[in-house]
C-alpha cells in the first residue's frame, strides 16, 4: 500500500481505527486509533537512498526476529550522527515546524511528546476524529516543507531547483506496546538533544516537549 491521505475509511474499506500494516519495503508501517504511535520523519539529506539500501542488506543477515530492533536501532543512530544541511537548526524553521504539531493537538491527534532535532523530528501522538498516522504526517511535512523551501529560497540556502523536496519520503513508527515501552519513548525523545551534545539538560532545549515554553 502506497503513502495516501486517508479518509474516515481506508482504500480497503475498513474504518480508519482498524488495524493495518504496510511497507514500501524497508520500514513498516501501522494504522490504528486505538495506539499511541511514536513517528520519526527526517529531512531528505540526512538519511540518502544508498544508506538505507546499504542498511537494508545488511539486516538480511540479521535473524528476522531480532531484525525490526537492529532496524531501529540504526536508523535512529544514522540520524542522531547529524548528516545533511541540518535546516532544522535554525531557531526560526524549528519553531515553526514544533508549532505545526501543536496546531491540531487535540483536533487531529493528542499530542504526547515531540522533538525538534537538526535534522530529523521525533513526534508521540494518538490519531483522532478520523485521521489516521500517516494522513497527520503527510499533513506536517506537506506544511512545513513548503515553509522551509520558503526559507531556504529567502536565506539563499535553496542550492537546487525551488520546490526541490525537503523531508525523505520515507518515515520512522512504532506503536506503543505498554506502559514501560511508552516510558521509554518518552525517555528516549526527551533525552535526544542531550545525547547528539545539542544542551545539558533536555528542559535546556526549547524545540520539544520537554523544554517548551521555557526560557
């Protein structure tokens, strides 16, 4: 099944909080109303096609049940390294996508933790009223893609054609299994910016939950 913008029913016909999988061949994808998803989405430079074809070989020798952990595992860790342009530095784009997810809290999702890295965003929420994970992201990286092409054009940062893509196409989740998975996710976006060396604190860093509206 392909990325679309889901309706209150699926292509399939099932009700936008009935459970679905899908993959477009390396990172799986789940539908529900009834989880907590944990998404991870990150900008078109920082992950390139030859890392994740190159990731993607070497899990075939990974044993399959221990292949989605290693999976996770390095994409996580391919981000944090800071590969790409890193646009999300600038204190103006990261505000502004951090005020893109809290745009519709409580509309479209509730909103449980998010961060805003250099180069990828982390985002824990539950779809509401209809609108699925994926419709919410494709939402997200729709708005603020078009703004950070603004922005890259306007501070000469645009190096190819105006309009070119700013976030990858493929996208990170995971549904949360129980409390101490979800206390984990929670641990793991909040401790984010302290672990890539971005602050000392993690309430040091304004562009997520943990340090919104502080400072």
């Amino acid at each position: 099944m392909a990325e679309s913008e889901y309706g209150p029913l699926g292509r399939s016909g099932k009700r936008s909080g009935d459970p679905v999988w899908w993959d477009r061949g390396f990172l799986p994808h789940f539908e529900s109303q009834d989880h907590i998803q944990h998404v991870c989405f990150h900008l078109v430079d920082s992950l390139p096609a030859s890392a994740v074809q190159q990731m993607a070989e070497e899990l075939k020798s990974v044993p399959p049940i221990l292949r989605d952990a290693e999976r996770e595992k390095r994409f996580h860790a391919y981000l944090d390294a800071g590969h790409g342009a890193c646009w999300l530095r600038d204190p103006r784009v990261a505000e502004m996508v951090q005020g893109a997810f809290l745009f519709f809290q409580g509309a479209r999702y509730e909103l449980h933790e998010w961060c805003v890295m250099p180069n990828h965003v982390h985002v824990l929420f539950q779809p509401t009223n209809g609108w699925t994970m994926s419709k919410s992201v494709a939402s997200w990286k729709a708005f603020t893609g078009r703004k950070i092409s603004e922005w890259r054009i306007m501070t000469g940062r645009d190096t190819g054609a105006q309009g070119g893509p700013v976030w990858q196409r493929e996208y990170y989740d995971r549904f949360i299994r129980d409390e101490t998975h979800y206390e984990n996710v929670v641990e793991y976006i909040r401790e984010d910016p302290v672990k890539a060396g971005l602050v000392l604190r993690a309430e040091e860093w304004k562009f997520c939950s943990a340090g919104y509206g502080r400072g």
